[in-house]
C-alpha cells in the first residue's frame, strides 16, 4: 500500500513539473529614437509636452512605455541632463516575425514642468542605439531656459 501511495505522489510530481509552457514569453527591447519636437527655449513656470518619434526592431515589438533618467551634469551644475529611452515588448516565442505593421510611430511625454531657476540649460539625450562595442548612442540636443537675446553679427576688427 505505501508503495502505490508513493508511486502516485511520483507520478503527480512529475506531471506537475511539465514544461511544456506555450504561453507568451514576453522580452523587451529598445526601439531607436528618431526625433523629438523640442522648443528653441524653455520658461520658468510653464509646462510642455514633447513628441518622441521612434522606430521600432520590427512589426513583432509594441511600444511598451519610455525610461527617462534625469541628473544635473557632471561638468556643470547649470545643465539638467534628461536621458530617454523607447522601450518595446516581444513574445520572444516568436522566432519568424510574419506580421504587418508601421514601425515608425510616436508618442507624447507630457507635463515637462520647467519650475527651477537652477538650469540655464536642459539637455535631452535621446538613445538612438548601441555602437559596436554596446555603448549606449545618443541624439543630444540642448535647450536653453529663457528666451535668448537677439544676436548681433561680430564686428571686422582686422580692417
């Protein structure tokens, strides 16, 4: 009798463990950023929304959400650096991607709030992918806090 009763605890353990799991095996990937619809300068106290144009791997991944990452520059304290990243998700289950779709897109960042007079400047570091030693590439582009004063040409003082 012991032996039947464990000879079935074997049996239902090894049933348990079956790992036939044909369920999605969902991943995530980073989509190359394109572009942005940044303003020539920022002011104190207002709020924006910005655009971020991606491209995705292939018609396979489906934009998940953005990882933003914020800091205040190493080389000056005057810089508020904002890093962006498109982040999509896959069934790496799926190892032939067959399906149709737009792989350019975009999306809306909303409710930047510019409220420090701590920053002359914002600079977005947008990741556009990886270089072929896997170092992170950026689309860096700077943003003034301010409207700038008009610029006047530079005298010819060699006359």
């Amino acid at each position: 009798m012991k032996r039947i009763a464990l000879l079935m605890v074997l049996a239902l353990s090894l049933y348990s463990c079956e790992t036939d799991d044909d369920g999605p095996n969902l991943n995530f990937a980073i989509a190359e950023i394109t572009g942005t619809d940044l303003p020539e300068y920022f002011e104190i106290g207002e709020s924006y929304d910005l655009e971020v144009a991606y491209e995705l791997p292939n018609a396979c991944h489906k934009f998940s959400n953005f990882s933003v990452n914020q800091y205040i520059a190493e080389e000056t304290d005057s810089t508020f650096v904002i890093e962006i990243a498109a982040l999509t998700s896959y069934d790496a289950n799926i190892t032939d991607c067959t399906e149709e779709g737009e792989l350019t897109d975009s999306r809306t960042i909303t409710d930047l709030r510019i409220t420090s007079e701590d920053y002359n400047n914002y600079q977005f570091k947008l990741l556009t992918g990886e270089d072929e030693d896997g170092e992170a590439e950026f689309l860096i582009i700077d943003v003034p806090v301010g409207e700038p004063g008009p610029t006047t040409p530079q005298e010819n003082t060699n006359t």
